[in-house]
C-alpha cells in the first residue's frame, strides 16, 4: 500500500551526503568499465586495436568527463565561514531532473564501452542518446508548441469572459446529457 500525503522532504545535510555517494559511485563505474575497456581491448588485443579503438576511448572519455562534471557542478555544496553547511546543491537523486539524464548518459557509455571489447558495432546503440534526446525535445518542448491553441477567439479575450465561455459550454455539455 503507497504511502498517503505529501512524500517526506529531504535536509540539506542527507541531500549533500547522498551526492557525495551519488558522485562516488558514478565515478566508480566511470574509472571500471574505463580500465576494463583499456585492458581488454588495447591491452590484450592491442596488435588488432585500430584507429577506432582508440577514438572510441577518446569519445567515451569525453562524454564521462562533460557528464560528470555537470553533475559535480550541480552536487556543489557551500559552506559558511564557519564551516557549518548552508546548501547541499541540486539533489542528484530527484527524479525527472537534469541528473537522471546525465546518470543514463554514463550507464549508457559505460555499458556500450564495456560491450564494445567483443565488437566496435555495439558503438552503433550511442545513437539512442540523441535519440532520447530529440524524443524529450519534442515531447516537453516542440510538441506542446505546435499543438497549442492558437486561435483568434481566446487569444485577446480577457480572462473573465474565458471564464464566463468555458462555464456557458459547460452549461450546454450538461444540456445535452
């Protein structure tokens, strides 16, 4: 059974500590599925790693490091002079934010580059990011755009008479019932 009421806020103090954990662990997963990419593929197979090999780690390097700075940038906390804590940051850990999608970049990486030490096609599956992008652009953004009401008639109504207009319909919707 869902609880009932408003959920629970969180203080400060628990939103700073759950970013540093946050930070932590995207960072672990950041440097292993790294290492293990060096390894395997420019390690152990380093007479057949290409060109390819190689940009692949450069990209997937530079994605990590945009992603998780802005993630760092958002966690940052400030502290007064006295050293006790005045804000936490961002919660990193709020859904529908800025860093949930920034959370999917880096599993989507890490998980595409780890895959990539069987085959470079697998590099090919990045192309959701943009993907889930534009999908995001049109839904939160363009969509509503283009779908908005637009006409002529509620455009320079004052909001009395939309009012006075809408309960008029409503009036004659029941009619009809």
């Amino acid at each position: 059974m869902a609880p009932k009421g408003k959920p629970g806020t969180k203080g400060k103090k628990q939103i700073y500590e759950e970013n540093k954990e946050t930070l932590s662990f995207y960072l672990r997963i950041i440097l292993g599925a790294t290492v293990l990419y060096a390894a395997v593929s420019l390690g152990v197979f380093y007479s057949s790693s290409t060109f390819w090999s190689w940009a692949s780690l450069v990209f997937s390097g530079v994605v990590y490091a945009a992603a998780y700075r802005s993630m760092r940038g958002m966690a940052q906390a400030s502290f007064s002079e006295d050293g006790s804590l005045l804000d936490g940051g961002i919660d990193l850990n709020m859904e529908q934010g800025m860093a949930e999608h920034l959370k999917d970049v880096i599993l989507l990486t890490a998980i595409i580059q780890v895959l990539s030490c069987l085959s470079l096609y697998v590099w090919y599956f990045w192309l959701l990011a943009p993907g889930r992008a534009a999908y995001l652009l049109w839904v939160n953004v363009l969509g509503p755009w283009f779908t908005a009401d637009s006409s002529a008639d509620g455009a320079n109504v004052p909001p009395e008479q939309n009012e006075k207009r809408q309960r008029r319909q409503e009036r004659r919707q029941m009619k009809r019932f």
